[in-house]
C-alpha cells in the first residue's frame, strides 16, 4: 500500500517546476507500478508547446480552463474541469492556460521524476538522456 499526500510533495525533489508549470509526482517509475501519476498546475497566460513523442499522457481537469490546439490539424478543444484527454497519439500540441490550470494526469511509461521539456517539448525517456 501507498499512501501519499499531497502537501508532503511539495518542497521535495517530487516537485518538478519549470517556468510555466509545476508538477507534483505522486507516483513514478520507481514505484513499480507501471505509469505515474502527478499533479499539475500550469500558470494562468503561459502556452506551452508539448509532444510526448514517448509517453502516452491522460489528463483530467479539476479546476481552471485551458485551450489545447493539435498542431497536426488545427484543431482547439477547450478544457475545463470535469473534462479528460489522453494523448494517445504523440500529438505535438499547445496548451494554453486561461487561468492556474490544475490536473491530474498519468504516464505511460512512467517518468523516473526529473524530466521537463526539452526543446521539442519531449520528455526523454531515461536511456536516452546518457
């Protein structure tokens, strides 16, 4: 059993941050349970560009708005809370945060803890950051 809360995350080295995020990582590679799962705050302005060109990511809004636009396609799909999407295609995509947008979101495969975006907006897998 794992039990964890989420005011012991923040200020830890399970509280990723970077200019327009942070992210609390509840569960990850280590824990051996397959994916991880985190929780997120994107800041209310920022746009974000993001491909998961590794990972398969679901998120599920619980509180803020945000816009994500698929660069593929064009296509806008405005989130607010109650709403999920899952990446499951490696969509290279925008996040745009209207307001402090919180989620949870999980990963596939897990993320050892320590990752940002890089330049192409990837989260490398672990291998591949030697």
């Amino acid at each position: 059993m794992n039990v964890v809360k989420l005011e012991d995350l923040i200020g830890t080295e399970r509280e990723v941050k970077d200019d327009n995020w942070k992210s609390r990582r509840f569960l990850l590679k280590d824990d051996n349970v397959g994916f991880s799962l985190h929780d997120t705050v994107l800041y209310a302005g920022t746009e974000t560009y993001i491909w998961y060109k590794n990972h398969i990511e679901a998120v599920y809004c619980i509180e803020g708005e945000a816009e994500i636009e698929t660069l593929k396609d064009g296509k806008k799909y405005q989130i607010k809370p109650g709403t999920m999407y899952c990446l499951d295609g490696h969509e290279k995509h925008y996040l745009r945060a209207k307001t402090d947008f919180r989620v949870v979101c999980v990963f596939n495969p897990a993320l050892v803890g320590n990752e940002v975006h890089d330049e192409e907006g990837v989260y490398r897998l672990p291998e591949e950051s030697k």
